[in-house]
C-alpha cells in the first residue's frame, strides 16, 4: 500500500498509512493506533477495511515524539518504550490530528465523503473522544482506556458509537467499566458489547491475550455498525 502526509492544525506535517481497496473508491474507516504506533498490527487492520471496501488510513499519532514508532508487544524493552510514549502523548493534540485526519480523508476525491473511526487501547479512547468531538460518521472504541474520566462530554455525541468492552481487562477495572456502561445506557446511540474472560487486546493478532471467537464477533459488530452508517 502507500503512506501521505497529512498537514497539522498547528504546523508541521505527519505521515499516515493508506490501504485503498480494489474499486479504487469508497467510504473511509480511520484506524487509530495502539501505543505500539502504526505497526504491523496497525496496517494489517488497515488492510483489512481495505479489503471490504474502504478507504483506511492509521495516522501516525507519536510523530511529536518520534516520527515513524513502528514496535510490538513482544518484549519488555518495546512495552516500556510503548508505555513512555503513551504517558508523553498529548490527547488534544492528538484528537487535533485525528481530526485533521478526517478533513483529509473526506477531501479525497476517492473518498464518498463518509469516514468513520475505530480505534485499540489508547486508540480505542480517543475514538469516543471522536465521538464527542467530531462529526466522524461513526466511532468504534476496541478496550479504551480512561473513557471512564470524559463522561462529561457523552452529551456531545451525534453520531453511532460502539464500544467493545473486555471484561477482564487488566487497564480497564470493573468500576472503570461499570462507570462507562452506566454513563452512556440512556444514550441511544451508543451501542456497548462486553466479553466475558477476555482480556485488553483480545482483537491484536499475535498477541498474547488474542481470542479469535471474541475478535470475530467483535469485528462483526462493527463491520455492521460501518456497513449501516457509512454505505
């Protein structure tokens, strides 16, 4: 596939990874990152939305750190620079690129002009930021973390949000997921599933805590969540 530069609200640029499928046109899914950066796991998804269809873009969101964090949660060194990263990242700015993300997805002339987002772990919380604070035409969050702490701004949201929620996730405790479930219940357009027994990244290929009967289901729901909204 390809990678494009994408202009920052701010100044400065960024590179973002581009999966295009085959009719050459269609809907965009924007893929947010986990705290590994866009690596392989990152394009494989990418690729994946590719593959039914969409437009994927995976914006490279640590580029104000370190342009181009491409690691895995194979060893200790890697998680310890993954969990560096994360604590150094700057939400606003980052929901400031995704946004910017999303004006240049939709200003693709391939582009239907429906883009919708999903995003894993660190990924999977600044898609409900999203939710709250663009007109993305979707939000899908895989186990965010810290959803719990922006309640406050589930008002805001206007467009279908859907939030996969792995019970037994080790950065996301109980009260953390009893908090999230209880401060969106009233909102109709938010749709939350649980996994019961699943652990944070259930859905990262490779990765230790993988289930592919909870991946699938998972990805199911939202390919349906994509196919209703953005089509």
């Amino acid at each position: 596939m390809a990678t494009t530069t994408i202009k920052a609200a701010d100044g400065g640029s960024f590179s973002a990874y581009v999966a295009m499928p085959k009719a050459g046109k269609g809907p965009g899914v924007l893929c947010i990152q986990e705290i590994f950066g866009v690596n392989k796991s990152m394009r494989d998804i990418a690729d994946m939305w590719a593959s039914e269809g969409y437009i994927a873009v995976a914006p490279d969101l640590f580029w104000r750190q370190e342009p181009g964090v491409d690691i895995t949660d194979q060893t200790e060194a890697e998680w310890n620079k993954a969990f560096a990263l994360y604590k150094g990242f700057d939400v606003e700015k980052g929901i400031d690129d995704l946004k910017a993300t999303l004006a240049a997805m939709r200003a693709m002339p391939e582009c239907t002009g429906k883009v919708g987002t999903v995003g894993f772990c660190l990924g999977g919380f600044l898609a409900y930021m999203m939710a709250c604070r663009s007109d993305a035409d979707a939000n899908v969050g895989y186990y965010g973390v810290g959803i719990q702490d922006k309640l406050g701004e589930a008002h805001a949201i206007s467009k279908p949000l859907m939030l996969h929620i792995a019970e037994a996730d080790k950065f996301v405790p109980p009260e953390a997921q009893a908090k999230i479930v209880d401060g969106l219940s009233g909102n109709p357009l938010v749709t939350i599933h649980t996994y019961p027994g699943m652990d944070h990244a259930f859905a990262r290929i490779g990765g230790q805590p993988y289930d592919k009967d909870a991946a699938d289901a998972a990805n199911g729901r939202t390919a349906e969540l994509f196919k209703s909204a953005l089509r």
